[in-house]
C-alpha cells in the first residue's frame, strides 16, 4: 500500500511541476515559463521619408516587393500594413514610408485618392541633434551638420528648443523648409545615451 501511495505522489508531482514557475538557483524563472511579450519596435535612426501615389502592384502575402508610380520598394516582416480594406490593389492611393539608408518600406497605408491628385513628399529625420538654432525659433537652424529653415507656418512642439536637443523633423526636401519639430526625450536619443 505504501508503494502505491509512493508512486501517485510521485506521478503527481511530475506533472504538477512543470506547470509551477520554480525559481532557478539564481532565483529566475526559468525562461520556458516565462510570461511572453512582445518585442518592441525601434523607430530606424536617420531620415524616413513619406511619399503619396499610386499602388501599380497587387500586394500577397508571399510578395517583398511593391511598385509606386514606377518606383520599386522592398517590404520586410517589420512593414507596417494599414487599410481599412482587405487588400492592397492596383490603383490603390497610398502613403508609404521608408528609411532612407535602407530604402526598406516601413509603412504603407491606403488613403484617400484626394492624396494622389497632387502628390507630394515629405521627409522626417528622427532623432535629430539641433546643432544651432535662431533665438525667436523663425531662420535659419543646423541640425546633424544640415541647413534648414523655419517661417511662422512651422508647427514646434514640446519647447524650449536648445542647442543638443533630441528632434524629431519633418521637412519639405526641395528646400529643407521644415513644416514640423518635435523635441524628443533624451533617451530616444542614441548619441545622447
């Protein structure tokens, strides 16, 4: 009788067990029980540019490669896809985004074919480094080593700007007119860490 009271007890600790997070010798969960999360998603450092045209390529599932308005762009499983609708075809109006050292789509997202009447581009630089900046805000500014400007239509948010500040910019490239900047937390910041 004994036996058998050895064995259930036995059998029943081997299953229950595993099912229990048992600190390990150096008092962790072991890492098959810990909770799973999600990683998370770093903006690419450098220029993001946005543009808006026409979608020339049906996109599936098993495709890496996308055209818009004869400009061939390449997907990754990191692209952000964002429509209301259930696929992405041809004629399709779209905003797409992608880093400029790469040239890798970050997002795509169907919109309004108001949009591709009169296109038009747009560049960001994220996490940027104000190198020198006017005293009103409104000039000339240097930022990472480029010339920009401002005017009073420029959009800043999260003031006071000084000089070394982290920012995030958003700028017309045929002039580098900037339409928006936004200070950012130092710790978004790779040269700042």
């Amino acid at each position: 009788m004994k036996t058998i009271i050895a064995i259930v007890i036995i059998c029943a600790t081997s299953i229950i067990t595993p099912l229990i997070p048992v600190p390990t010798a150096i008092g962790e969960i072991p890492v098959s029980l810990r909770k799973k999360s999600n990683p998370v998603k770093i903006k690419p450092f450098g220029a993001r540019y946005t543009i808006y045209g026409n979608l020339q390529t049906s996109l599936s599932q098993s495709s890496k490669s996308l055209t818009v308005d004869g400009t061939s762009y390449e997907t990754s499983e990191d692209t952000q896809f964002i429509s209301k609708m259930t696929k992405f075809t041809r004629g399709t109006c779209v905003k797409l985004e992608y880093h400029d050292n790469t040239e890798e789509v970050l997002e795509l997202t169907a919109v309004s074919k108001n949009n591709c009447l009169d296109p038009k581009e747009t560049f960001t630089l994220w996490d940027a480094k104000i190198d020198k900046m006017p005293n009103d805000l409104i000039g000339t500014w240097i930022i990472n080593g480029e010339t920009f400007k401002t005017t009073k239509k420029t959009r800043f948010y999260n003031e006071p700007f000084e000089p070394f500040s982290c920012v995030d910019v958003q700028y017309r490239p045929e002039d580098n007119l900037i339409t928006k900047i936004k200070k950012e937390s130092p710790s978004k910041c790779y040269w700042l860490r």
